[in-house]
C-alpha cells in the first residue's frame, strides 16, 4: 500500500513524514504518473487558491477527480478540504474543487495568520491537539457526512464514503493518530 501526498504546495513534508512514522510507503504527487502509483491520497495545507491553479496546471485535476469518484481513499487538511468541499463560499470564481464532500465552507474563517490558534478537538477515536491556521470553516454539513470531530459544538473534522478533511493541520502536532486512521480504516480496508 502506497499514500500519495499532494505535493505542489503546502504542508506536503510533514504529512509524508506522518505517513512514514506508521511503516507505509508515500509518494509525493506531483503528476498523473505519481498519482497512478497510489492507493489514496493526502492533500495538505496551503493556499487553496494557489493550489487549485497548480492542479490545473499540473494536469492533476481531471485524473484526481475520477480516482476519487472511483472511491480512491483522500484526506484533505484545510486548504485539502476546501478542495474537496462541494461549496467554496469566498472563493475566487476561477477556484476549482473537487465537490466530493457535502459541505460548504468559508476560506480563512477562524481569522488571518495572527488569529491562528491550538485547541482541543474532540473525536470519537480520541481528543486531538488541534492547530488552526487561516483555518476554513464548515458552515453547511449535506446529508451523509459525518461529524467525526468537534471545536466546541462546531464541525472540524468530517467524513462522508471515502472523503475525510480537518479544518486544522494535524500534521504539526507530532501525533499521527488521524494519519493513521485515515490509513487503517480508509486506505487498508479499501482494495484498489
């Protein structure tokens, strides 16, 4: 089993390193040949609108787009889940998105780089350390997407199929518990 990690921008390095602490095997994604060498796929922090360019760019959209609809495992942390989200409510209107998880969200919602911020996140599978950096909001949850995760009473970590995405960067904690549930309950149960 191979973990692609986006990697045109973004936090690309921590996760793959995440990914590595559990004994899997990662690629960074770069392409359509790196992407056809994976079994799911990470998609980082960064600048969503940067990043939506780079997809274009790359020729990575189109094929990222059909492994996911094919059920290819993703996890999308902040700007990874604004791609992923069927609605971007602030975007720019050549923003691309992936539409594969029924929410909306608002870019940079919890506040500008001064207003990032830790807290507590509160899962079923355990409280997590949660980092907050120009953070997206969820601010509409669609029929079938779980709430695996919680900042208070609101939304910050969520699943629907094969999609997951965080609003915050667990990456930068140095617990790799989502990591690795994305890969023992997403990727691993998943033959591709």
């Amino acid at each position: 089993m191979t973990v692609g990690v986006l990697a045109l921008q973004g936090a690309f390095a921590a996760h793959a390193e995440c990914i590595q602490s559990l004994g899997v095997a990662t690629v960074e994604v770069r392409t359509p040949e790196h992407l056809a060498a994976v079994d799911s796929l990470l998609m980082p922090g960064g600048e969503s609108s940067t990043m939506s360019q780079l997809l274009l760019s790359s020729q990575l959209f189109a094929p990222i787009a059909s492994r996911i609809a094919e059920g290819m495992p993703v996890f999308g942390t902040c700007a990874g889940m604004i791609l992923l989200a069927s609605e971007i409510l602030d975007g720019r209107s050549d923003q691309v998105s992936f539409s594969a998880i029924d929410i909306s969200v608002r870019r940079n919602a919890f506040g500008r780089q001064v207003d990032s911020f830790e807290s507590s996140i509160h899962t079923p599978i355990g409280d997590f350390h949660g980092v907050f950096i120009r953070a997206p909001r969820i601010e509409r949850i669609g029929n079938g997407v779980e709430v695996l995760g919680t900042l208070g009473d609101e939304p910050v970590l969520v699943r629907q199929g094969n999609v997951l995405a965080a609003s915050f960067h667990p990456e930068l904690t140095g617990d790799a518990r989502l990591h690795e549930y994305f890969v023992q309950n997403m990727t691993q149960t998943r033959k591709v």
